[in-house]
C-alpha cells in the first residue's frame, strides 16, 4: 500500500475516534442533568426523568427540559423532583406545572377543544377540497347544455353540406 493511503486510513480512523468520543452514547442520561439534582431514589429518578421529557423548555422551545442547559430548565427539573418527593402523582406534578406556566409548557398538548380544533382543521380542509375537486370533475364530465332533436338535424346537415 501507498504511504499515502495508509495515512489517509490513520487519519480517518482518528476522526472516527474522536467523533466517537463527542457524540452521547444512544441510551445515556441527559447532558443537561446535573448531579446535585439527581434524586436517590432510582424509581423516583426515572419518574421525573419521564416527567421531564414530557415538558417544554420555555427558553429553548424545541426541547424538552430534560435536555435543556437553561437555568429556567434546571428551575423546572428541580421543581419536578420536589412535587415528587412531597408525594405527588406523575399527572399531579403535570397539573401544577401547567398550572403555573400554561399548556405551551407541555410538548404534547392535552386533547381538549382547541387542540382539537386545531389538530382537526387539516384534515377538514383536506376533506372539503377533495370533495370540491369531485364535484369540479363531475361538472366537467356532464354535459352542460344537451342538444335537442332539432339541433342534431341541423348539425347533420350541415355536415352533410361539407362532404
């Protein structure tokens, strides 16, 4: 083999390595969970683990505050964990987190009338613009202004006169 080949294959087995090393394993815990919040209890760690994955970071939006760095993430891990050690139920400490910061907190919204309505929208639009193409392609296949008799016979006639 080349000198250059061989260095080209150390060159990408080191960045393999170090991509490796920078990426989190598939199944590890959170980056974002510090230490000092890790609750001792393991069934009560993954309840608010859980909890956490189902809850919106207000400041990033698109994360979960399980995920999250910002301080208002590590405010709601820690509140998390308080409402359970106090004795509250998964849904309870839901309730008192929406209750304080609102629905938009929740990264899957609770069906009710509005998610409803707006989940539902869609699908209405869709339903009511295949129908209006149906009924576009109905009027379009039928003959709008059907010939009498008598306008056939002139038809005939007058292609009779061509030949």
């Amino acid at each position: 083999m080349s000198p250059l080949v061989t260095l080209a294959r150390r060159l990408f087995a080191a960045l393999a390595v170090v991509a490796a090393l920078m990426a989190p394993p598939l199944m590890a815990p959170a980056w974002a969970v510090q230490p000092d919040e890790i609750l001792q209890d393991p069934a009560m760690e993954a309840r608010a683990r859980d909890i956490s994955t189902e809850l919106r970071c207000l400041v990033c939006q698109n994360q979960s505050i399980d995920d999250s760095n910002a301080p208002l993430a590590r405010d709601l891990r820690i509140l998390v964990r308080e409402r359970l050690e106090a004795g509250d139920s998964d849904a309870e400490v839901l309730d008192f987190i929406v209750a304080r910061y609102g629905e938009f907190v929740l990264l899957k919204p609770r069906l009710a009338t509005n998610t409803l309505i707006l989940w539902s929208t869609p699908v209405v639009l869709l339903v009511l613009g295949g129908l209006a193409i149906f009924l576009a392609s109905r009027r379009r296949r039928s003959d709008p202004a059907a010939l009498t008799d008598e306008e056939k016979r002139r038809i005939d006639v007058l292609l009779e006169r061509q030949d």
